[in-house]
C-alpha cells in the first residue's frame, strides 16, 4: 500500500540555524513526492516536487528537499530558518494510477524561534 | 486568478441542520478535490472530481455526506443532517489536469471552511 510517513510531530529550530523535517515514503514504482506548508487558518499551499530528474529540488521561500531512493526519503530542509517560517509541513506523494491524487502525511508542526 | 474560492469561510450551526459548502476551482482547472482536516485525523480526502464526474469517493464518511459538481466552475458538499462531530475546516483544491495543460501534479488550495456544529 501506498503510504507517507512524517516521523515527528513537532521540529524546534532557532532562528538561523538549518532546518530539517523529514518525511519517508512506501511506493512501488517511481515516486512523484511533495512539500507542502500551512500557516494558521489557511489552505495549504504548494512548497515544491520531485517527478523525475536532479534528487535535489529547490522551492518557494529558501526551501529544498533531497529525494533519495535508497532511504525512500524526500526530507524538507533550510540552511537558514526564519521565525515566518513557522507553520505545518505536510509531506505528500501521488497515489499510482491516478492523477492528481495525493495521499498526505500527518504533518509536521515547525516552530522557529528568535 | 483569484485562486480557489470558497464560502462560506465560517459556518456555525446547531445538530441536525443542513450544511452546504461551495467551491469555485481555478478556471481550467480539471480535478476538484473535497479534503476534512481534523486534529484527531489529520487531512483526510472526501471525493475528488475529474471534468465534473466524481472519480473516487470513498473517503466520504457516511450517507448524510454528499457532493456535487454540477459545471466545470462549482461545487458543493452537503452535510444533511449535520452532527458534532463533522466539525472541522473543510478544504477544496483543484489541479489543471492533462487536458488543460500546465502543472498536472500540483494542487492549489482555497482558504477553507471552519465548520462547527453544536
């Protein structure tokens, strides 16, 4: 079955160090992954996404994530952290065989603090 | 693009009443996704349309629950009769598809309706 997978609940970073949330996955065949974010009271808009290609993706807002397949993990990842950045990351891959449809991962609350 | 649309943002209503939720996609836009986020079980997808024909709607949790999607640029998903424990933010997302070309894979998602039924 097809499943993502964000390990941790929450990720406390300080602001200007790198941060890190990760999210594994449980796909056969060639995952399309992606990053997610949602700040308070607002839907959820498109970071970025791996399809095909470079494993290194870069997105909106500083964000990048590294696909790798031997570890099936696409982690999100910032060298600098900004206190705005604190939101829920949600991790996402589509579900084979049917386009656009995306099964999400829990989410993960990222909190950036001064 | 005004994005995704939908109304109302907030809907407070007593058990047993009718809710309607409504949702303009992105013009061009191909598939029309319903999600619930809950605290307790997180994003959950409800049903999902392609070209105004739901395609999957095994996520829609019981009966009382249903949606609609009557032209490319409306939809509704219609609680009758509401309960407790439908409360939640209801979320509409929509995604160009192959036939409109553009970003097939990418979601974009309205604001949001925060129901509450007491």
């Amino acid at each position: 079955a097809q499943s993502v997978a964000q390990p941790e609940d929450q990720v406390n970073v300080a602001e200007g160090n790198p941060l890190t949330v990760k999210c594994t996955y449980s796909v056969s065949g060639n995952p399309y992954l992606f990053w997610y974010v949602q700040y308070p009271n607002r839907g959820l808009q498109f970071l970025l996404k791996y399809i095909t290609g470079d494993n290194l993706v870069k997105g909106s807002y500083g964000f990048e994530a590294e696909f790798n397949k031997s570890q099936t993990s696409f982690h999100l990842k910032k060298p600098s952290a900004l206190v705005s950045d604190s939101a829920l990351y949600f991790c996402a891959v589509r579900k084979i065989g049917s386009q656009g449809n995306l099964i999400f991962g829990k989410g993960t609350k990222l909190s950036v603090k001064p | 693009d005004a994005g995704v649309i939908q109304s109302p943002r907030h809907e407070v209503t007593e058990m047993g009443q009718e809710v309607t939720l409504r949702c303009k996609p992105i013009s061009g836009h191909d598939y029309l996704f319903w999600y619930r986020q809950t605290m307790m079980r997180g994003l959950e997808l409800l049903i999902y349309f392609n070209n105004n024909v739901p395609i999957d709607d095994s996520g829609m949790p019981e009966d009382r629950f249903s949606a609609k999607m009557p032209n490319a640029s409306f939809s509704t998903l219609k609680i009758q009769p509401s309960e407790p424990r439908d409360s939640a933010v209801y979320f509409c997302a929509s995604t160009p598809g192959g036939t409109s070309g553009g970003d097939m894979e990418t979601q974009y998602f309205g604001p949001g309706t925060r129901l509450l039924v007491l």
